[in-house]
C-alpha cells in the first residue's frame, strides 16, 4: 500500500518570515495527516528551507526545488547536496517544467542528480509533463517516456523504492486548465508500465504524483485514481487555509 503524500511547491513564493509562520501554522495539520496514513510537506526557496525546517514538525518533508550533482566547486548560484544534508533536507524536486523551460533542466542532467540523491540517501521528486503543442500533437505517452527512461538510467530495482515521480502536464501548470482525471489516470498508469521496464517490481512501490490546477475542490477526483497516490501543488499550497483545505478533502 503506497501511502498518500501531499507535497507543495512554492516556486519564488514567500519570504523567510512567511515561510516561518506557514510552518507554525501548518504544526496541527501534519498530526491529522500523520494520523490519517497522509505525509505532508512544501518546497520553499533555498532561502527559507532552514527556517521551514527549523520551524516545522519533524513529520513534515521540507524538500529543495533543485540541487546540483557536484558536492563542491565552481559552479557560481548553485547549492550542493550536502549544504541541504547539513540542514536535514533530504527531498528534493528534480526536472520541474519551469526549470527545463527556463534553466536548461534536462532529464539527463535530472539523472546525475538522481544518482547523486540517492548515493546520500535523499528522495528525488522526479516530475515529468507534456508541452501543450506535444498533448495537441498526441505526444503524451512518448514525451513522458523519454523522459521516464532518461531520468531514471542506471538506476537499480532497489533503489528506485523510496522514489516519487510527478506526472504535470504543462499546460495544466498555473494556468487553471484541469487534465480530466481520466487523462491524468492513463498517463500515470503508462508511467508506472514504464517504470516497470527500467526497474521492475519497485515501479509498484514509486508514488506517482499528480500537478497542474490542483485545489481543494478538485484534489478528491485525482486522489481517487488508482495510480494517483497524492499531489504536487504551486498555486494552492501557498496560503494555510487552501493546504489545509488540500488535506480535509483527501482525509
Ligand atoms: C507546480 O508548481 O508543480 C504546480 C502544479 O503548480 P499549480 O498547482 O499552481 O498548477
């Protein structure tokens, strides 16, 4: 049984101080999602990951919106994983469709990081999506494959257990327009078919994730789908009565 997980992403959201009283505020939430079998968490900015740490319980994931696969070295606004271990970060979101959009994130640069994750024991957030004009050309399946075999090369059956991938279809990032829950069912399952071809029976334990628009109202739908096992939400996630909102509707 793959527990639910329910994980925001910030994006360029929110200062320190924000970040701090979010994560006081969100305290009583992570005991109901504890106690109802759910794992809560948000990815602030490298800047607020030590205060969101600091300040929230133990139980919530407080994951990294990226990280390089260097440990050190000259690689000018880059943060490392073991300045995030050091601040007991150990999740991390890889291959967003804004950071392959905007900062030349690609799936194979996504599996050095994957390697370099798991050779630390952390968790990649792996997310994968389709452009509007590949889901109008009916190159969903084939643009999240690519993406699935790329990112997830080399890596073995045992260690691909605690991995979480993120299906986003792009043009249903920010934008309100909602994947029915039928195409977001369809790919997830074809997602988890393909994982299956790279690392076996562990594709059974990866929970697959879905984003794009997902709000209160409509979380339930997608929840319900039997290869949606939780949700990664920008917009969403950024004010506590809408998270909070979030998680009453899964319990
Ligand atoms: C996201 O940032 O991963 C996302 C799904 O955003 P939104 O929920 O705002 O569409």
């Amino acid at each position: 049984m793959r527990r639910k997980l329910l994980l925001g992403n910030w994006k360029m959201n929110k200062l320190n101080s924000e970040a701090k009283e979010f994560a006081i505020a969100a305290k009583p939430l992570v005991a109901k999602a504890r106690a109802n079998k759910i794992d809560l968490g948000v990815a602030p900015t490298y800047l607020s990951l030590a205060t969101a740490r600091k300040y929230s319980s133990k139980a919530m994931i407080v994951a990294a919106q990226n990280v390089h696969f260097e440990d050190h070295g000259a690689f000018t606004g880059e943060v490392s994983i073991p300045m995030l271990k050091e601040l007991k970060i150990n999740w991390v979101i890889l291959g967003h469709s804004e950071r392959r959009a905007y900062d030349n994130e690609t799936s194979e640069k996504c599996n050095k990081k994957m390697k370099a994750l798991i050779a630390n024991d952390m968790i990649p957030v792996y997310c994968v999506g389709e452009t509007l004009a590949q889901y109008e050309a009916g190159e969903t399946k084939d643009v999240v494959k690519e993406q699935i075999l790329k990112g997830f090369e080399g890596i073995t059956e045992e260690q691909a257990k605690k991995f979480v991938v993120a299906y986003e279809p792009v043009w249903s990032i920010g934008t309100g327009k909602n994947a029915s829950t039928e195409i977001a069912q369809d790919v997830c399952k074809f997602i988890r078919k393909t994982l299956k071809s790279v690392v076996g029976k562990s594709a059974n334990k990866i929970r697959i994730l879905y984003g794009g628009s997902v709000k209160p109202e409509n979380i339930k739908a997608y929840l319900s789908c039997p290869d949606v096992d939780g949700a990664l939400v920008g917009g969403a996630s950024l004010k506590i009565d809408s998270y909070e909102g979030l998680l009453n509707n899964i319990l």
